[in-house]
C-alpha cells in the first residue's frame, strides 16, 4: 500500500485525501479508490503478477491509442506491479440489470438498452482493438488454440463430469474433444478465419462500467488474447445467472451482428449460426468446469446455485441444434441432463418454434419480410405516428390531423395488474406494473400480434409518404396495460423505423416525443 501511496504523490504532487478499498475482484489484485482534495478520484492497483500486470497495462495504453472504452493508464511503477488508471466510476452493467436478473431473466426495456449498447460496442474492441495489437504481450498466452480448447475440456471431464459419477468410455470421450477442439480453432470460411480480433475471454456483465449516460466501458480484460469473435458472444448472452429470455437474447444476437458489419467482412446467416452454437456449447462446458471445481471441491455455495441454470442452458441447445457431430460427446451430455440433482429447473421455453439456434428464428422472425439481411428499414419520409393509451370510459381519442382515426386496441383481454393492492397506485410505466405483466405474459402475446399489424402498416405510410399515423390502447382506466402496450409500442415503431414518435398517455397527463433519428 505505501509504495501505491508513493506512486500517486510522484503523479499527483500531493497524498491523497482520502483512501478506500474496493471489494475484490476474482483475481488477487487489490483495487483502491485515491481522491485528492479537490473531490477528483482515480483507482490504484495492486498485482502480485508482473505479466499479468505488463499485460493489462499494455492492452489499456494500445485501446486508449485506438480510441475505446477503457480507462486510461496515468502513472504505473517501474515493476509494473502497482499503476494508477481514471476512476469509472462504481456502477457495473451487472448492477444496472440486477432488476431483471432478480425477477429471473424479466428485464426492463432500460435494461434491455444497456444490454443493447454492451453488445453493439463488443465488435469495436474485438477487431478494431486487434489492429496493430501485438499479441505476444497477452497473457498467459497469446492466442486461442487446439491446446487451450483441450485444457478447458478436460477441465469439464475432472472438475464436473468425473463429480456427477456417470460412468463414461474416456478414450471415446478424448477423440470427441480432440473433433471438437479443432473445430472451434478451424473456421472453414476464409473471410473469417483470415481476420484478426481480440479475444476478450471474461466478457461478462461484472467487467462493463457505465458512465451517467449509461454508455458502457471495459475493464479485466488482462486475459485476453488473439482468437474467434464467437467466443465473447457466447459467453455473455449464454451466462447460467443472467436468465437471458429467448426473445431478448436473440435481439442480442441481432444487435451484435449489424454491428460487427460496421467493423470487418462478416459470414453469412446460417454459418454465423452455427459457428455460434459451437462456442455456445464449449463455454457451457468450461463454466461447468469452473463450477465444479469452486462449487464440489472448494464448496462454495455461489457457484453450486449455479450449475442447475447452466446445465438448462445445456438441455436446451442439445434439444434444438443439429450441427453437434460429436455422438459421444452427445450422449455423455444427455445423461448429464437427466440426472435428478438438475431437475429443479427443468422448463421448456414457452414458444411453438421450441428454443432453436436457426438462421431464421434468431434473426428474421417474420421471413415473410425476406431474407435474414439484418438492416432496419431505412425511414426517410416525414411520418409522424401518434401513439395514446386511454380509458374507455373517458372515450377514444380524437385523432387532430383530421385524417380520421387510426388504430384502436382494446387491452381489457389481458390481466389487469390493477386488481391487486400493490399496483393500484402505479401505472404501466413503473417496474413492479411491468414485471407483472411480463411474467403473466398475457400482454407479451398480445403485443406479438400488434406488432405485425403495425409494422407493414408504417412501413407502408413510409412508402407511401404518408406523414400521420396514430395507435391508441384502452383499458379500464387508463392506467396499467393500456400505457404499457402504448410505451412499448412507441419505443418499438421508433426503435425499428427511426421515425418521430409522440406518446400521450392521456389518462395520466403524461407526453413525450421520441424524435426522428435525423433529428
């Protein structure tokens, strides 16, 4: 600690005024908090590993040079085991969508945003990042490879497999796992195995900051290394803890796919797919792994919750992909899904389609909208779409434009949140209200088919040149299902078309404009 004290005085002129240590992370670094007396703070750290530490700093200077996220490295001492970076601040994005996680995987559209820039924001660091990067600083080495992949693999077969006494052929298993590493390290499209990106290996929700507007910044990413862009996207959207809803996580996936184009070529739909089920299944594997070391061996309750979420991940993408040719492998994974002990949470996602990686359920939804191109629909006409909720028993909104009224829903199909004591106070905009409603789940298939019928009808207007349009949702009283059916479907037109959106939710004297994105 006083050599870290002596650092900061050769930096900052003066001691710090105060000094707090923050909690731990999962490595043995110790961070703590320097604020001088202006009011003004930054985070001392403290290694115990030069590499690690020569990596971790070498990694921050070359993305400062890039321009990304991170934080900025101000002073660092000459063993590099201590240094000083900017202060991020103390909200993590695991923080900011502890709601959802909590309410088991029901997010918030807020936090669904947050997810939203996170993911977009990853193909930035992983090939912009990789450019002119030199690898052989990473550590504890410089690339992802066969012999990382069997040295995960086998980690499963010790620390989880061999716990759950199922008896199995080992040298059956180990030519399956050698198939298998090689082809997660052989991507057979050229286009893709030819690009360079960085490997952030712990991409997780823990390891994002938010500044006040929510835009994400990357910190512990001294692991990393040279390797498939796959890997990240796997290991974030596929996290046993996070819940991640089918719907949303294939949102995600959307995102992260439009974004990536912005950086380098990308392959196509169904083998983007694909290779992503591949590492959705070896990062299955290597939780599991880490799950049962920490949780059978080291007895550590955390991570012992965690192995029935992760092994329903598992249950779920042996039950909808079709590209695993690893039979024994296979088998050995099914037995593990049956056994009693991982039977506590055994559901079925609730779609008629069944949970499926496919090129046309994650991506295009509706194929009767073309093929999986994954571009928004390009608004360039002046429409003007007027969304209200209302009460039916104040009357329907009158449509002002003189063009004659539009689209009216009537909510009162749906459970009525309303009916119960703690809501009667809240409105559809508040989270309780909407945790509600989601969970019921009435409204989310209600919404589904409000969805389609407004999408072709403003794509139309656009078209068309059309420049009013207006949807209106009643229920009871205007309070609880009517402005959460108007909110989502406001934030869903201007989210998809760009166009300028006004919500009044009359009952409730509240309104707000969701201006044109090139406004």
């Amino acid at each position: 600690m006083q050599k870290l004290l002596e650092l900061y005085k050769q930096w900052r002129g003066q001691e710090p005024a105060n000094v707090q240590q923050l909690a731990g992370s999962g490595s043995n670094r110790i961070y703590i908090r320097l604020t001088d007396t202006d009011g003004k703070s930054v985070i001392g750290v403290i290694g115990t590993s030069r590499d690690e530490d020569h990596a971790f700093i070498y990694l921050t200077e070359h993305f400062t040079r890039r321009k990304l996220p991170v934080p900025r490295i101000l002073a660092q001492s000459d063993d590099q085991l201590r240094y000083i970076q900017t202060d991020l601040g103390s909200t993590s994005l695991f923080d900011a969508i502890r709601g959802g996680r909590e309410a088991g995987g029901r997010y918030t559209l807020k936090e669904q945003e947050l997810l939203k820039r996170t993911i977009r924001e990853l193909p930035n660091i992983q090939i912009r990042g990789a450019r002119e990067l030199d690898f052989s600083n990473c550590y504890p080495q410089a690339e992802f490879d066969g012999d990382s992949v069997l040295f995960d693999l086998n980690y499963f077969k010790y620390c989880f497999l061999k716990a759950t006494e199922i008896d199995f052929h080992e040298l059956k298993l180990e030519a399956d796992f050698r198939l298998f590493a090689k082809d997660l390290t052989t991507d057979p499209d050229p286009s893709v195995q030819n690009v360079d990106s960085f490997l952030y290996r712990d991409f997780q929700a823990r390891n994002v900051m938010l500044d006040h507007d929510g835009n994400p910044f990357f910190i512990d990413y001294q692991g990393g290394r040279k390797g498939p862009y796959y890997y990240d996207l796997a290991s974030f959207l596929w996290q046993a803890s996070a819940k991640y809803p089918y719907k949303l996580r294939r949102e995600l996936v959307y995102e992260y796919y439009n974004s990536l184009k912005n950086y380098t070529e990308v392959p196509p739909v169904r083998h983007f797919v694909n290779r992503l089920s591949l590492f959705v299944l070896f990062r299955t594997l290597q939780v599991l792994g880490a799950y049962g070391f920490r949780g059978y061996f080291e007895q550590k309750k955390h991570f012992l919750e965690s192995i029935p979420p992760a092994i329903q991940n598992l249950r779920e993408l042996l039950a909808s992909s079709s590209t695993f040719h690893y039979p024994y492998l296979m088998e050995v994974l099914k037995l593990i899904t049956e056994l009693p002990q991982y039977q506590q949470i055994r559901t079925v996602a609730s779609r008629a389609d069944g949970y499926k990686i496919t090129d046309k359920n994650p991506y295009n939804p509706h194929p009767q909208d073309g093929p999986a191109t994954f571009s928004k629909y390009d608004a360039q006409g002046p429409l003007v779409v007027k969304v209200f909720s209302f009460s039916y028993t104040k009357g329907i909104p009158e449509d002002e434009s003189g063009n004659g009224g539009g689209y009216v829903f009537d909510c009162r199909s749906t459970h009525n949140p309303g009916r119960y004591e703690p809501y009667k106070k809240l409105t559809g905009l508040d989270d309780p209200v909407i945790r509600f409603l989601e969970d019921d789940g009435e409204i989310l298939t209600f919404l589904d088919s409000v969805y389609k019928l407004a999408d072709n009808h403003v794509r139309r207007y656009i078209q068309r040149g059309f420049t009013s349009l207006m949807f209106c949702f009643g229920c009871t009283g205007g309070q609880h299902r009517s402005v959460y059916s108007a909110q989502h479907l406001a934030e869903h037109i201007h989210d998809k078309f760009g166009v300028e959106v006004r919500i009044c939710h009359r009952e409730q004297k509240i309104n707000q404009i969701l201006k044109a994105n090139n406004q």
